[in-house]
C-alpha cells in the first residue's frame, strides 16, 4: 500500500476510487495519457488474471506523468499500429530519459510456462558430474527462515543468504573446474530494501529489495548503511539482476517486471535481464528482453533446482540469452549539459572505430524495438549519431539498407547520412538476438540488436528562429521528399517532427571521398538566388527510416515480393499528431467533404516568373488542369467501401501540413505576450486528442480541414502570425480530399506540387520582412484548469509515442536537437 500512501496528498476522484478496490495491487498498473489530455485511462491486472480494468476520467492529474509498474494491456493485431518512436529535441538529454516504445501496449504481461520448458529455453543446464548436484540440505535453515517469515522485512536477510551460498558454491565449482566465466568476480546479492538504486541522469524510483552484483563485498561495503542494515544507493551499472520479495499473500511479479523495466534503462549493456520474486511459499523467475518477458511458474522452497539454474545463468548465459553487449563498455559519470547533475556516459566500440563517452539522449524501455540513441562528439565537425534497436526479423525493409541504396549514386541531399551499420556481436560472437523464436499465434516478434552510426543532425521545427525559415526548411523537406519518390522509389511513410528536422549538420567525415548526386533538386535558397552554407543547399533533413517503404520496379516484377509490398503498405504507420487521416484510420476517408475538389494553384507574378525560370514552362503546365480535371485527376462514382486503403505519397504530403499546423499553432513571436485564447484551445485539442485507433474511427482533426477558413486560423494564430492563415486555409483546402476516390488518379507527386506553389508563393510575399520566433518557447494551448505547461517544456512530447504515448514529466531544454529516430 505504500504507492497509496504515496499519493495519498493529491485530491483526485482516482485515488479514492482505486483506493476502494480491496484486490487492486498498486504495483501492477500503468496510467497512460491519451492524445486527449481531458482523459487519462489507468490500466491494470493482476499477472494471473486475464481481464484488465480501465478506468477514465476528464480530469488531466499529475498521476498521468508516467509509470507505475509496468503495462499488460495488449492490442489485438488489427489494432496496432506499427508507430516509430520518438526522436529527442535537445543537445541536453531528457530529464528522465525517454522510451521507446514501439508499440506501448506491447509490454504485455508475461507469458507463464511450465517448469520443464522454462529451464530447457532459459536457464543454463546443470552440468553432469558430482558437485554441481542441488544439495536442499545445505538450504534447509534459509529455507526455514523464509517459510517462517511474518512480514516482509523479515524474508530480506534469509533470501539473501541462500541466494549468496548457491552462488558461491557454484562459482567455487566453476573456478575449481577451470570454466572460463566473464567476470572475475562471483554474483554477490545485497539487501536493497530501503532505496532505489543509483541511476545517473534518470529519475528511477523503483526500489528492488535485492540487486545482485559481479562484485565484493569489500568493493560494495561504501554502500552499507549500517543504520538500516542493508545497502543503498547501489549504481545501476553495477546491478545484474533484481529482486522482489513479498509476504505469503501477495505476488509481486508485477513489480519485478517493472524492475526488468527501468533496469533496461539503466544497463544500456544489457540486452536481457533475470528478475526474482520470492515469497514465503516459493519464487518464480522471469527472462526479459527485447521480445516479451517470460516467467516461470510459482515453485515452492522445496525446489530449488529452478533457483539454481537463476543464478548459473547469470555466470554462463543460455544460448540466445545475451546479459552483454560487449561494444559498450561501462559508463563514466559527467556532468550534464546544464551542469546540474549526473549522467552515465559510455564508450561504444564498434567495427574497430571507438566512440568515447557518448551521451545517451535516448533511452528505452525493455520491449518492443527498444530504441537507443548516443550523440558522440569528436571534435573538428566529427560527431556521431548511433542509434541501436532491435529490429522484427519479419519486417520487410531494413532503415541502413535503404538508406544506403539513396546514397548509392551520391550524396542525396537532405537525407540523413550513415557512417556505419550491421548487426552487433554479443560475447560469444554470435549476432545478440532475442531468446525465443518468432510465433505469430503468440504475437510473439523475434528481434536483431542493429547499430547505425550516423553523420547527420538538426533541429526540430518548434525551435526554429523565424517564420521564414519554417517555410524554406518545408519547401525543401517536399523537394527532398518528392525526389526520393521519383528517383529512388523511397515512401518515408512517418513524416513528423520527430523525423523532420531543419538547420542540418554533416559530420565531415560524410563527405570524405564521395560526391553528391548529379543534378540534385533545387532547393529554396537556389530558387531565389540565395546564399546557403550547407554543404548539401538543402534547409532541412529527412531521417528515421525505420517504417520505409522501397516502391522499385523490381519490386512490383515479382509477384510474391509485390503482395508482399502492398500489404506492407497496408500498414498503419505513423505519429499519432501528423499521421494522414487514411492512414490513421486504415481505410480511405470517406466524409461529406471528402469528394470536394479543388483545382490545382496557379502563380502569378513574380513567384510564377521564378517557378518558370527554375523549372520551365513545361513542368508548370504538367499540373494545369483542364475542363473537368483537378490535379490531373478525375472524379468518379466509386463507393469508399469499393477502394482499398494503400499509403500513398500524398499521405506523407498530409503529414507535413500537420507538422506546419502544430508549429504555426504554438508559435509565438519574439517578445511578444502569449495571447492564448479558446480558440487556440480548440484547434490544438483536435491535434492533440487525435489518436491511431480502430480501423475506421472517426478523426478529430478533420474539423480544422472542414470547418475552418481564414479567419477561423486568424483566430487560433497569435495575433502575430495572422497573415499565415491563407497559406494554412489554402492547404487545408487541398490537403482535404480522398484523392483515392479519383479515377483516373492524379499523378502521385500532385500533392508536392501543390505545396510547392503555395509556399513558394507565400514566401515571395513576404519579400524581405520577416518574424522573429521565441525559440522553443510556446503558447499555452491547453485551458488553465487543465494546468501549464512551463515554457521551456516540449511542445510534442505528447505526442512521442507509437501508438500511444511515451514515459511523462519528460521537459527537456530547447537547443539545437540531434538527430534522431526511434
């Protein structure tokens, strides 16, 4: 009950309906806030229960902020969006770290197993011989102790001891045999009780009763509190495996499951982990990783066959079962970048290159592709981006590969750049892969730990300096865009803020002995005769390849690899805020606007004597339209129910009309008073409750395509910002349609053009003025009874999810982002 007392302060109807569920373990529940800040739903089971109870409410509560225990709630396969996570926004890392989440739902509870089956899959064999034989009688007075127990204080000590002497007996009979072990030291368990561990740069509350460490006790008596008996503050870093105990009554492997959790966090070394429960009847033990976590059934003190093969795998993992990743050695902690506090810097070897002291600016959770990002800083404009993630075997297109195939020719401008890639080895040399094979009635993904070294970086969109260079990063971002689709046959597919960065970087070493493409696109600054120091001309940067679609001829040539093309373009695949509706929905939109039309913009003036200059009169015509067409296109009598949803380039073009209407929303110019308003509240209360529902649900931002005009973005823009509202009001009116109704269809960059007109246009508008932005400082655009946000908080961070949302209390520093995705 101490999670009740805990939060025992905070007036909220939760508590008190909670607090009346008599079987409610506080243990075992994550509270999820939706897109809709006004809901909160709080999901929780017991492990050996098959229900889950969600509760919600319309008040938004701090208890929204993040995890308690871990999540079980799964999503049917038909429900669940194949999402990216999120990508970090500031040179400083997050406060709290950040998850990846591939599929936050995905922590699902963890698969019981029979005895037999649990030790063959994971735990280490006992080896035959006299001395490795389970002796009970040498346990019996622990055991007595344990079954003994009345309260909970009084199992630690007993657990502990027998823990320690079945660990020394078989490191004793490892060291005496010769078997060479991976450390020097044998697996010591400390009494951890009355404090978390120590996590540098993380905000870990959980607190394991029992850590095991490779270690001494003479190494770990400066963590000895003589006052309490037990240790503290005991580093992370230094923690191998976790402990939970509990009285008789209750189970608390929900709680060591959490433990699993956050010490995938704080272990970026580790790519699974063992946790214990034990209780004053018996224990189980559980197997994390990428995967799922699995878990023994409830044995009692009378075996201890099971325990002994707990900690024998800790020595000698089983096969498949990879507690290292021997190319990132131990952390060093520094200062972090506000110089106010600690962080855990570690040294990545990689391919025979060494990165020292990386700052892991992205952390993840246990499950799903548990995505990690470190920013290396070598100096002289050498950096680098690694990102480590555990790839689905079953997955269709691998991010290094294609991206590598954009580059095959050159330098593709605007696209991020890879310094090196592949698989990652574990101690053995074997490549680190999850423990058990993919099952699809299980749901159950197989994964690969890969790396990409990267040489590219920028900033997000909410940190941009002017309104200027919003919109010359966007042109180019449709450029880039556009000519991946036409020479590359490349569909990005999760175009957000996360993924679409401006202000690039390239590390020099990107560019040493290679060239960049012929002919590349012409980009803004080209287009209107202006300087640009970017070695490449382009404003912005695409990355985040992971949910990439390869659309080649090739492809389609072969009947097998093009069922499986389009039913990967089936997908539902985005970011919650800037996904297109389409795509969201997972059909094709069909509302009473859906079918209305609009021709394709012309120019006038000097941005069409610009546009013909660049591009040619012919290209200009290409997209005129004609008696009956729009955008090349024509309407037709097809029935939503008769076209089948498939991702199409024009939804990725949606997706950045999303992106631009969350930018411009929050805005605000530089000095200028805050000015939020209802109508601010409503327009960014459609972004933000959007979610990626059911196939077919209805989608909050349509409002702001069909009911919105000029004066209505007048009204929800700072008063600063006004003049934006044609260029919003006039892409709304072309982002709109279900351009899969058409028949024949438009030409597939259709939508690009259009953008590149609009915006073209907008910006020889504004000739030589411009507006200052407040950078990474925005409006409040939630009411205040729903609380505010601090200024120097992220904008998007509701948004940094898969499918639902990401760990909360995340605020974060407004510079230059990194890179990175997922």
């Amino acid at each position: 009950m101490a999670a009740i007392q805990e939060y025992q302060s905070i007036q909220h109807p939760l508590i008190n309906i909670l607090s009346s569920l008599s079987d409610f373990c506080w243990s075992q529940y994550f509270i999820c806030t939706h897109e809709d800040p006004q809901r909160v739903a709080i999901t929780f089971s017991r492990l050996d229960q098959s229900a889950a109870m969600t509760l919600f409410t319309k008040y938004k509560h701090p208890l929204a902020s993040g995890w308690i225990g871990c999540t079980y709630l799964t999503m049917t396969e038909s429900s669940q969006p194949r999402t990216p996570s999120p990508v970090p926004d500031a040179k400083s890392f997050h406060k709290d770290g950040a998850e990846d989440i591939e599929n936050s739902h995905m922590a699902q509870k963890p698969e019981d197993v029979d005895v037999a089956t649990f030790k063959r899959e994971h735990l280490t064999a006992r080896p035959a011989g006299r001395g490795y034989e389970v002796r009970h009688s040498q346990y019996k007075g622990d055991v007595e102790k344990i079954s003994g127990a009345k309260v909970e204080a009084a199992i630690y000590a007993p657990v502990c001891a027998l823990l320690n002497k079945i660990s020394k007996r078989i490191y004793n009979t490892y060291i005496k045999a010769k078997i060479a072990l991976d450390h020097a030291d044998r697996v010591l368990f400390l009494d951890h009780h009355t404090g978390p561990p120590k996590a540098p740069g993380l905000d870990i509350k959980d607190k394991p009763d029992i850590v095991g460490v490779f270690d001494t006790e003479e190494s770990m008596k400066n963590f000895f509190n003589e006052e309490t008996n037990s240790y503290t503050a005991v580093p992370y870093h230094s923690i191998i495996t976790t402990v939970e105990c509990k009285p008789e009554a209750e189970e608390g492997a929900g709680q060591a499951v959490s433990y699993t959790c956050q010490h995938a966090r704080a272990r970026l070394d580790m790519p699974g982990t063992y946790a214990l429960f034990a209780n004053t009847k018996g224990y189980r033990i559980l197997w994390s990783d990428a995967s799922e976590v699995v878990k023994s059934p409830f044995v009692g003190w009378d075996k201890l066959a099971l325990l002994e093969g707990y900690i024998r795998s800790l020595y000698i993992p089983p096969k498949h079962h990879h507690l290292w990743d021997p190319t990132i050695s131990s952390p060093v902690v520094l200062p972090d970048a506000k110089g106010s506090g600690s962080k855990a810097h570690w040294t990545i070897t990689y391919n025979g290159k060494t990165y020292s002291d990386c700052n892991p600016f992205f952390l993840p959770l246990a499950w799903g592709r548990r995505t990690t990002v470190f920013m290396y800083e070598g100096g002289d404009d050498d950096f680098a981006v690694i990102k480590d993630a555990y790839r689905d075997d079953a997955r269709r297109f691998e991010e290094a590969t294609l991206i590598k195939d954009i580059h095959a020719e050159g330098i593709f401008p605007g696209m991020v750049r890879l310094l090196d890639s592949g698989s990652v080895n574990g101690k053995d040399g074997s490549t680190i892969v999850t423990a058990r094979p993919a099952d699809r009635d299980k749901k159950l993904v197989h994964r690969t730990k890969k790396r990409l070294v990267m040489g590219s970086r920028g900033s997000q969109f909410h940190l941009a300096k002017t309104v200027k260079d919003v919109l010359k990063a966007t042109y180019d971002v449709i450029e880039v865009h556009r000519a991946l689709l036409k020479r590359r046959r490349f569909l990005h597919r999760d175009l957000s803020m996360p993924n679409v960065l401006m202000y690039p970087e390239h590390s020099k070493k990107t560019t040493e002995g290679k060239q960049f493409i012929s002919d590349p696109p012409k980009f803004i600054d080209e287009i209107l005769g202006e300087s640009n120091n970017n070695d490449d001309k382009c404003r912005a940067l695409l990355i985040d390849a992971d949910n990439s679609a390869s659309l080649k001829s090739e492809l389609m040539a072969d009947p097998a690899l093009a069922n499986a093309l389009r039913e990967e373009l089936t997908m539902r695949t985005g970011t919650p805020r800037y996904i297109a509706r389409a795509v969201a929905s997972g059909t094709v939109v069909n509302t009473k606007w859906s079918r209305t039309f609009s021709s394709m913009p012309s120019l006038e003036g000097r941005a069409k004597e610009i546009y013909q200059r660049v591009y040619g009169q012919e290209a200009y015509d290409i997209y005129e339209d004609s008696a009956g067409t729009f955008h090349g296109g024509r309407t037709s009598s097809r029935k939503a129910t008769d076209v089948t949803f498939i991702h199409r380039p024009d939804h990725d073009v949606e997706s950045i009309f999303w992106l631009l209407v969350a930018v411009f929303l929050l805005a605000k110019p530089l000095g200028e008073p805050d000015y939020s308003t209802a109508n601010l509240y409503d327009a960014w209360g459609a972004m933000q409750r959007h979610t990626i529902a059911a196939p077919g649900h209805s989608d909050t931002r349509e409002i702001l395509l069909s009911q919105y005009n000029v004066e209505s973005w007048q009204a929800a823009l700072h008063p600063g910002l006004s003049s934006l509202a044609p260029l919003l009001d006039s892409l709304a009116t072309q982002v709109q349609p279900e351009y899969a109704m058409m028949d024949p269809a438009p030409p597939e960059d259709h939508l690009h053009e259009v953008f590149r007109r609009l915006i073209l246009e907008h910006i020889v508008r504004m000739g030589d003025t411009d507006i200052d932005l407040e950078i990474g400082i925005t409006r409040e655009a939630e009411p205040p009874t729903h609380g505010k946000r601090k200024a120097d908080e992220d904008p998007d961070k509701d948004s940094r999810k898969d499918s639902k949302r990401s760990k909360g209390n995340q605020s974060t520093r407004h510079h230059n982002s990194y890179y990175l995705s997922k």
